[in-house]
C-alpha cells in the first residue's frame, strides 16, 4: 500500500478497505459493528451547519470515510458478562463518530465561545470516551492529533492525515511492531479487535482471553 502523507478521498478509501478488509478476516464482530455510509444529505447539512457556525466545512477525508461507514454500533458478546469489550472500539484511538455526533460535540453553544483552541479547523473523529466524551482525536485538514476539552482543546497534529493513521494502524496490524503506535497494542478476543497494553491492560475478566496479534 502507498504510503500517504497528504491525504485524500481517494487515499482514506483505499487504506478504509484494507483495514476493513482485515476486520472481516479477522476480527467479524468488530467489523459487523459498521454502520451503512451516511448518506448525502446528512453530510450535506453537516457540512453547511461548519460553514454557517465556524466558516469552513467538513474535512475531505472525513467526508469521504462517512460516506464508506456513518459510525459504529456495538455488537452483543455474550461472553462478555461484564461489558468491556466494545466491538466498534477497533481503532486505537476508540470508537468513530456518526456526523450528527461529532457536529454536536464540535460546535459552540448558540451564540456561545468556540471552546475549540481559537476557533481549530477540525472536526471530531474518534473518542474512547463514549459515555460523556471529553477527548479523542481530531480530523481537520492539518492532519489528525487530540483533542480535550478539559485540558488543552488541540494539540499539535501526530500524523498528516487521516489517510497516514489509517495506515499506521493497517501496517501494525499486517507487519508490526506490535507497539508502532504506542503501548497499546492490537490483540484479538470474541472477534473483536481490541487495543490493550499487556503490561498494563484495561480489560479485566477480558484479558485472559485476549490474544496480541503479534
């Protein structure tokens, strides 16, 4: 696969299917967690609401990974009795957002501050915070990094596209090192993919079952 630094629609797609791809090989219960593209129309009002609040619409790439899969739903294990693996939580940085999720949590209150770093030219990707997200990563056209809304709301981008993390996490998966992206590393359990940090893992009951895929 092309190795991306300036991503496009046409790049974020291609490296989508390969990721996706390898889901349905090995990991169909996180791939079956995909959500059917959200339609024209949905992003369409997206993108007018950014251009009407904030003065610029949504980020190509982030656009064109809605139209392939509007978000995720978790899928029931029914081994997992105490409910911590999420089976759409199969990227590092956690769950992808639906568009109507990630414009609310974007834009400022009705005629409130823009809370977002001065006004950052980004959109919400991606959150391990599902309950009350407060952080994850940002998609913009600077590239992807995080986001906090407690601490510093942007940082500085980590990778120059969405196109360049999707790849990262696909050449993790495919050829390694397991810890390319950090201590947490992708392991498999219930088919599902999960990222977790063998010398310090998140899972409880969970771990015993999970399995590095290196």
């Amino acid at each position: 696969m092309a190795d991306h630094q300036n991503g496009t629609a046409e790049s974020v797609t291609e490296v989508w299917h390969a990721l996706t791809n390898w889901l349905a090989a090995h990991a169909p219960v996180s791939h079956a967690s995909l959500l059917p593209p959200a339609t024209d129309d949905e992003l369409a009002a997206v993108d007018a609401r950014l251009r009407d609040r904030l003065g610029y619409g949504l980020p190509a790439e982030l656009a064109a990974l809605w139209r392939l899969c509007g978000g995720v739903r978790h899928q029931v294990i029914e081994a997992d009795e105490e409910g911590e693996v999420g089976s759409g939580a199969f990227l590092p940085g956690g769950v992808l957002f639906a568009p109507s999720e990630a414009l609310g949590l974007r834009l400022p209150a009705e005629g409130g501050h823009d809370g977002w770093g001065g006004g950052a030219r980004v959109v919400p990707w991606l959150t391990r915070d599902e309950a009350g997200p407060l952080q994850g990563h940002y998609a913009g056209d600077i590239g992807v990094g995080r986001w906090n809304l407690v601490d510093e709301p942007v940082s500085e981008p980590a990778y120059p596209s969405a196109t360049a993390y999707l790849e990262a996490v696909h050449r993790t998966l495919t050829e390694g090192p397991a810890g390319l992206m950090g201590s947490d590393v992708p392991g498999l359990v219930w088919g599902c993919l999960v990222w977790d940090d063998p010398e310090n893992p998140g899972l409880d009951e969970a771990f015993e079952h999970w399995a590095p895929v290196h």
